[in-house]
C-alpha cells in the first residue's frame, strides 16, 4: 500500500502546483489572478496596496474609529461622478453612514475616500487635510461631516474662527459641501447651538464661492430623523443622511455657493 500512497501524495502535490498561479515578481502578498462570481481578480501587490493607504492612521480603531482611509488606483465609472475622486471627512456621523455612503456614492460614479472618528472636532478635520495634502490625496472635492462636538465643547468664538481656517486651508480651487448640523436638543448640543453654528456656516459660505452647504437639519426635522442617543441616528436616519448627502454631491458638484435640500425634499 505504501507505493500507492505515495503515488496519490505526488499526484494532489502537481495538481496543487498547476492550480496556483505564480507569483509576481517582488510581491510577498497578493490577490489571485482568478474568477469568483463572474469577475476578474487581478495580482495586487502588498507593496502597492501599502502605497494606497495611510501609514499613520492607527491600527487600533476601537468603536470611535474608521477603517484605514485608502486611495482607490481604480477610478468609479458611471455619472455623474463619472470617476472623480472625492474625500468624506468627518465625526460619528460619517462612521455610522460610511458604508450606505460609500455604496451611493460609488453607484454615482464617484471614486471616495473617507476619513472619520468619533468625537472629533474642527482641529481634527484640519489636520486630516493637511495630512492628505502630504500624501497628495486632496482631490477636488471634500464633503465635510463636523461641528458637533465644537459646540458640546469649544467656545463660540474658536469654533467660528476654526470654521473659516478650515475653508482657507481646503482652498479655493476645491469644491466644499459642508453638512450642517442637526440637534436632538441633549447631551450639550442644544438647539441655540445648533442654530447658531449653522448661522455661522451660512456666513462663511457667502464669503467663499466654493462652499455649499447641504441642509441636512432641515432635511432631518422635516423627516422626522430620530436619534438613537441625544447625538446619533436611528439606522433609518442615518440611511437618510448618507443619501441626503449623495444626493447633494450629485446636484451641486462644480456650482459652489448654494445651500441644498429643502425641508421636505
């Protein structure tokens, strides 16, 4: 029996070395070059892939945090994004609508980039566009997701002057749409604030052509968006939210200096 055992080991050895496709050249990891439901995987080296993503962002993400923001080399198809690249900055809100947005978004055409953590505030969103501006990973486009926790924490006055410093660093040259912000009326972001932070964004967006501000908080109350603690959504709110700002991108993109979504649309 021992030649034939012998004989079945080879044989199942051959097989798996026909079956596995060779390695590229100086890649230590990639994906098959195989078919998997109908589509085409293609080598990724590790190395390349490394490229894509963000060295610096912790790998301990917790419950706050986002996934490690990559750079797509392959571009979206499809309108009205029709490749485009745009970068998704923001707070929880954006981590609990990250996937649905990032679905809607790539079903318009666009090529997203997201990066988020909870709790975060204006000083943090400015040091993630410096951060992409090193990496050359600032695209044209950069949907802003903050202002919560600015008025939970931060006086007025640095929250406003953070506001218009964020606007200059993104640049002139780049479309902005801001989301404004939505209170339940709790957990130290009361109505007054609200109002008085969207007031602000409304001034900064007169000053500069670029920015367009998506109303969201007349969005939400019109829809009647519940809050599953006295800052986040329900899942049906924050399904809303990521197509109320797909829809906005869809819309605005290239107009600057507008405010969409009116109560009730």
């Amino acid at each position: 029996m021992a030649p034939r055992r012998t004989f079945v080991v080879i044989l199942a050895v051959c097989i798996g070395i026909v079956g596995i496709p060779a390695a590229a050249p100086g890649a230590s990891s990639l994906v098959r070059n195989a078919t998997l439901g109908g589509q085409s995987l293609t080598y990724v080296p590790m190395a390349e892939l490394a490229k894509r993503r963000d060295p610096r962002w912790p790998t301990r993400i917790g419950w706050q945090g986002c996934p490690t923001p990559i750079w797509p080399t392959k571009l979206q198809e499809g309108s009205p994004g029709n490749g485009r690249r745009v970068l998704v900055v923001g707070d929880s809100l954006v981590r609990e609508s990250r996937t649905k947005l990032m679905t809607l978004l790539k079903q318009s055409g666009w090529t997203p980039t997201v990066r988020c953590w909870g709790g975060k505030r204006l000083d943090w969103v400015s040091d993630q566009i410096s951060r992409a501006k090193k990496l050359d990973q600032l695209p044209k486009t950069v949907i802003v997701v903050v202002g919560t926790n600015d008025m939970r924490w931060m006086s007025r006055p640095k929250t406003k002057a953070r506001m218009r410093e964020l606007v200059k660093q993104i640049g002139p040259r780049r479309e902005i749409l801001w989301v404004n912000t939505y209170s339940s009326g709790g957990d130290r972001f009361t109505r007054p604030k609200e109002r008085w932070f969207n007031r602000q964004l409304r001034k900064v967006a007169r000053e500069h052509d670029n920015l367009t501000i998506v109303n969201w908080s007349g969005i939400a109350r019109a829809r009647g968006v519940r809050f599953e603690d006295g800052l986040h959504y329900r899942p049906k709110g924050r399904r809303i939210m990521a197509e109320v700002i797909a829809d906005a991108l869809n819309r605005t993109a290239g107009t600057g200096n507008s405010e969409v979504g009116a109560p009730g649309a």
